[in-house]
C-alpha cells in the first residue's frame, strides 16, 4: 500500500509511551475525570452504556476535540477514528 500510494500515507514515529502526543488520552482524562467522576455503574451493562455516552458527548462537542488535537500536535481526523473506535469498543463490552 506504502509504494502504491506513497503520498497518501505519513508514518510518525512516536516514542514507545507517549499520551501527551496521543490525543487518545485526552479523551479518555476528560471522559474519566469529567464526565464519569464518581460514577459506580450497577453492572457491566450499565458501564458499557454509560461509557459510550460520555464518549458521544465528547464528540459532539469539536471545539473540545480540537483542543485536544492541539494539545497532542495531531490531526483532528486521527481523533474523530480514534473516538469512533472507543464508543465500538464500549459497545462490544455491554
């Protein structure tokens, strides 16, 4: 894929433990530490449900996102997949 379409694709190499470039934890802080602080679900159902809200949520709101971003040097569009890929994991996990 690389030699086929070598200006669609840009490999960054990142540090082996990286979350202040990965705009994945920042998700995750917030959504931990914000939206689900002293939250104790009932059961893994109610986990799972409540998980893939906060994450919605979080979505919805772009100027967040793109702080985010910005605070992990990343692109906006590698966060939208990466938040995308958290609310199905949630999902699988009800």
């Amino acid at each position: 894929m690389l030699v086929k379409y070598p200006a669609r694709l840009t490999f960054e190499w990142l540090p082996p433990y990286s979350p202040d470039l990965n705009p994945t934890e920042h998700v995750w802080g917030h959504t931990k530490y914000s939206r689900l602080a002293n939250f104790i679900p009932d059961d893994l159902l109610h986990r799972g449900r409540t998980v893939s809200d906060a994450l919605r949520k979080t979505r919805r709101e772009q100027r967040l996102l793109r702080s985010f971003s910005r605070q992990a040097e990343s692109d906006p569009y590698i966060l939208e997949t990466t938040i995308q890929s958290s609310i199905a994991a949630a999902v699988l996990f009800r």
